[in-house]
C-alpha cells in the first residue's frame, strides 16, 4: 500500500468517525427522552457538541485507531475500540462536570454503547469491503493444509491477512481422531494424511502445504509421499530450527528438500553453558569460510563474542561470510584474516594481535580421493596445519582449543581419516601438557556441505543425469549443517581436557535412497526420468563409515545426543619420532607406512598393492 493510499485512508476514517460521534449522541437523546428531545436539551448538545466530536477524535488519534490497519482487523484491535470510546466518554463526563454543564449521565453511557457498537460496525464494514475487493481479483488457487495444529492456525492467520495471497484455503488434514469432522481457524478438518488422495479430489485442491514443524524425517516422507499421488503442488513450513534462528519467517512457505526427509528430533541446546565459554570472549575460527566454520560463525554471532576472527586461506569465502554476518548482525564486531594454517610465523601474528580465547578449528582437506594421490599435502595441513593452530593455542593461553573431526578418522581406509585421526592425537599430547583445554568433536557428513555428494546430486539432475552413485549398499550419517555446529558448541561446553566427542548421528542412510528423493523431489522418477548409474567405490572410500572403532566405548555426557569416546593416546615419544618422519619426507610410501604405524587399523589399499 503506498503512503498517499494510507494518508487517504487515515483520512476516510477521521470522517467516518466524526459522522458516528456527531449522530450518535443525537440518538442518545431521542432514546432519554422517548424520540422527544426538549429544545434545551436540544439546544445544550447542538453548543457541545463540536467540542465533544473534537475530543472523540483526538483520543482516538493518539489511542492509535488510526494507525492501525482494518483490513486485518481481529479480537484486539476490538478491545482498542473499546478503549478508545472509553476514555474519550470519561473525559466528556469530566469536563461536563468541571463545566457544570447539565448533561443526563443516561445520555452518556448510552452514548458510549452506541458509540463502541458504531466505531466497531464501521471498522468491520471496511475489512468485509477489502475482502470482497481481494476475493474477487481474480481466481485464487484452493489450499490444503496438512497439520491442524499451532503451525497451521498461524498459517492461516498469515495468508488471511496477505492482500496479495492467490490462495483459497480449503481446510485441514491431520491424523488426531480427536480433530476429526472439528474446525480450525474456521475451517474444516477433512480426514487424515491417509485420506489425502480423495480430500484433494473432492475439493479440486490445487496446492498442499504441510504446517508441522517439529515432524521428523520419516512423518515428512510419508506426507510427501501421499502428496506427490494427488498431482498438487506441494510446499512445507520450515523446521523449527529455521524459525527460531530467524532464517526464515513463521509463515514463509519453500518447496520440500532433502533435509526435511531427513529431519530428526529438535536440539534442545543448554544456552546458559555455551553461553559462558563464548559469550564476552575473542573467538577465532578456522576455516571460517568453508560450511562449518560459515555456521559456526553465525551461531556465536548469537550468543554474543567479544569478537569473532573470521581465518581462511580463500578470500572470497571469508569476504562472502563477512559480508553476511555484518549484514544479520551488525552490532557483532568482526576481523577477516586470509591466512594459511601451514604458515606457522603468519598464524603466529594472528595470535599475538587477536589473543583469541576460544578457537575453533574448522580448516581441512576433505576430500578422499583428492588426499588419497597426494598424501603429502593431507599431512601437511591436516596434521601439520592443526599442530600449529593447537601449538599457538597453548602458547598464548587460549582457554579452548575445539578441533572439528569425523568419523573418517575411525578404522580410516583414506589418507583423509588418517590424517584427521593423527591430527586427534596430536591435540590429545599437547593437551597433557597445556592448560588449554583441548578436544575434538567426531561426527559424520553434512547435508549441503561443499564437495558433498548432495550438490553434486542436485548438478547431475539439472543436467538430465545420470546421478552417479558408487555402491548400491553404501550408507553415511548425516547431519544438517546447522544441526552439527550446535552440537559442536555444546560439546564445547563439556570439555575439560582431552576429550573426544561423538555425536548422535541417527540411523545411517543409504546414498541410492538420497538420489532417489533428490530426484523425487523435483518432480521426476527415478530411472525413468533420471538414470541411476552405480560407478563402484573410489580410492579410500568404504561401504560403511563408523564412529567408534572396536576397542573405543562411550560414556554419556550431560547431553543426550553427545557422547564421549575413551581412546587411549599413543606413547609421546613414538608420537613425535612419527611426526618428525612425515616432517622430513614427501615420499607416498612413506608417509602411508608412518600413518599405518601410527593407526594400527588404518587399512590402505595403495599399502597393499605396494605388497
């Protein structure tokens, strides 16, 4: 609406209203007196009445009538009328006391009930006119909603009071028999999820939305699956997380993706305790542009840091991030360093400038297959780069020192797990002999993540395919990205030294069954549409990845979904001469055989064929 159509309509209601509080004590007179007002009477109220329809209206004015909007007028703008008309009756009554002016106190509550009963009609009249000038801008699509429920009342309440919704809202599914054949919002509550199919048919449904945003995975593939037999279109409310993040709105409405399939029950973080080891401290983190440091970023952006080190070696995604982050939280103060975690003399600088007191240590070579031929550079960043970052740690006092790992480094068959399981037991020696508290947080592959197997998915779809999968058995735990780095700061909450976290990953999932939801959810069939192509599994790879090897057990944590690990750390003294060997070579062999004497069930296939 533009600000001369609001001046227009402000204006509209001033006249309204000065029509009501002319007329309306009028009728209050000929009710006193039976339609017979005597000429005194008469004559008393024609002199006060200026004054008094004044008084209404500047009541009104400063009360905030006139500033709300009365298209989407509701119970409460109802109690503003009611005390608008209130207060300006008491005045009137005042003043006519204080004047002496004889006005029968009949006249004004009746007044003031005619006046409240007026004012109300008035504002009801303009909503009914807006909506029948919407309903009747052209056809609007029916809408089903799915979840009759908090979510989906306040779906509701957001498209009734959307002037430029296209929608028709229809009613509700939801599989409380209790709701059956009740009401919401107004609307009907027409059968469960089961009956989709034929509420869809019977009501030319044309869109689906599912309002509930606390169901898990396996209820939102079920809703999804009943949806995509009806031909609607089909759309979700995002996940709690989202909502309470404020990375989206509550009633913002997207197409289903692969995490809402996916989607486990909410985390339900200690903020008091992450609070108290980030909140007023100087944070750094590595790695800050990659996927977990970037949400790591924006989580203790939340919480409040002193300031927040954005560290990585790519200066676009340090700059993107920065960008970001000052944009959703300009009162955080930020510092952007490009710097390489190798560099020990440059990383040093940092420390000393920024002095951090909390570091985490996202920065890494990920990626198996690129690790598996050059080894050398595995070593050099994932080992080498975190002995740095660690060492410095110490040196300069950091109180906690969190190394991001995964669940490669357990019984590893790639030079990537490898290097993050030695890099594991460097930050368990330095920690012996540190006040810093060290740990390391261990969990499995992220929805989304960069060099993950779902963008790649998501290009092989938009190409036509085929989608390549390695292995038809070939499962991983996943983790949302959001959902990781909130167990990481709690993990970080709990540590004391030394430990090794481990996170509730849920069930694993098969990678066949993801690219056929990827391409599901855009609408295709799978090999039929887009072709399914099993390539056999790369170098370093493995059918199943693990969290704990046979000889680790757990204990719980005070957090249900974190556990820790019991690992024993490898002798010091063979410790170092190991490392000093991977220091002093650039030698393939070597450095898998040093890696294999340093993790005894680390299973290289390059090692074997060397044989």
């Amino acid at each position: 609406m533009s600000y001369l159509q609001q001046i227009r309509d402000k204006m509209k209601l001033i006249l309204i209203d000065a029509v009501i509080l002319a007329v309306v004590p009028i009728i209050a007179l000929l009710l006193r007196y039976d339609g017979v007002i005597p000429n005194a009477e008469y004559a008393i109220f024609r002199a006060c009445l200026p004054w008094m329809v004044l008084i209404n209206l500047g009541i009104f004015y400063f009360y905030g009538l006139y500033h709300r909007i009365w298209h989407y007028a509701r119970i409460r703008d109802l109690i503003a009328i009611i005390g608008a008309v209130s207060i300006s009756q008491a005045v009137i009554f005042i003043v006519t006391m204080l004047a002496e002016i004889p006005v029968p106190r009949s006249v004004l509550i009746l007044s003031w009930l005619l006046g409240i009963g007026a004012i109300g009609v008035s504002r009801l009249m303009f909503k009914i006119n807006f909506d029948m000038v919407t309903e009747s801008k052209g056809d609007k699509d029916n809408l089903l909603i799915v979840g009759a429920g908090d979510a989906g009342a306040m779906l509701v309440r957001e498209l009734e009071q959307n002037a430029a919704a296209t929608t028709n809202i229809i009613g509700f599914v939801d599989d409380d028999e209790k709701k059956r054949n009740g009401r919401l919002a107004g609307f009907p509550i027409l059968g469960t999820v089961n009956e989709l199919p034929q509420v869809v048919k019977a009501n030319k449904v044309d869109e689906i939305v599912i309002a509930i945003p606390s169901a898990d995975g396996d209820t939102i593939r079920h809703i999804d699956g009943k949806c995509r037999q009806t031909g609607a279109k089909v759309r979700i409310m995002p996940g709690i997380y989202e909502m309470v993040s404020n990375e989206v709105g509550m009633g913002e409405m997207r197409e289903i993706r692969l995490e809402d399939l996916l989607r486990r029950e909410p985390i339900h973080l200690d903020f008091a305790k992450i609070t108290n080891y980030i909140s007023g401290k100087t944070v750094l983190i590595t790695g800050a542009g990659g996927s977990i440091g970037s949400e790591l970023a924006r989580q203790i952006s939340r919480v409040g840091a002193k300031e927040i080190i954005l560290l990585g070696r790519g200066e676009n995604s340090i700059y993107e991030i920065h960008q970001e982050l000052k944009r959703k939280f300009p009162e955080q103060a930020y510092h952007t360093v490009i710097a390489n975690i190798t560099d020990k003399e440059r990383m040093a600088k940092v420390f000393k400038l920024f002095h951090p007191q909390v570091v985490f240590h996202a920065a890494a070579h990920k990626h198996v297959p690129l690790m598996e031929i050059q080894p050398d550079e595995a070593v050099k960043n994932n080992v080498f780069g975190t002995q740095n970052v660690a060492e410095l740690a110490d040196a300069n006092h950091a109180e906690i020192f969190v190394l991001i790992s995964t669940d490669k480094a357990v019984n590893p068959t790639s030079v990537m797990g490898a290097t993050k399981r030695t890099a594991e037991l460097v930050l368990q020696e330095i920690n012996q002999r540190s006040n810093t508290k060290f740990v390391t947080v261990r969990f499995g592959n992220v929805l989304g993540s960069r060099g993950s197997v779902v963008p790649l998915f998501e290009k092989q779809i938009a190409a036509g395919g085929p989608v390549t999968v390695t292995d038809k058995e070939m499962t991983r735990f996943f983790m949302t990205i959001p959902e990781a780095v909130q167990l990481v700061l709690q993990a970080g909450s709990q540590a004391e030294g030394g430990e090794v976290f481990l996170f509730d990953m849920g069930k694993p999932v098969k990678i066949k069954d993801m690219a056929e939801d990827l391409i599901r959810l855009h609408g295709l069939t799978p090999d039929k549409d887009i072709k399914i192509v099993y390539t056999g599994l790369r170098p370093g790879e493995k059918l199943y990845e693990e969290l704990l090897t046979s000889e680790e057990g757990t204990t719980s944590t005070k957090h249900k979904k974190i556990f820790k690990a019991q690992i024993q750390p490898l002798n010091e003294d063979d410790l170092q001469q190991s490392l000093q060997t991977l220091k002093d070579t650039n030698d393939k062999q070597l450095i898998l055989k040093t890696l294999k004497h340093m993790i005894p069930t680390y299973k290289s296939k390059q090692l074997e064929e060397a044989k």
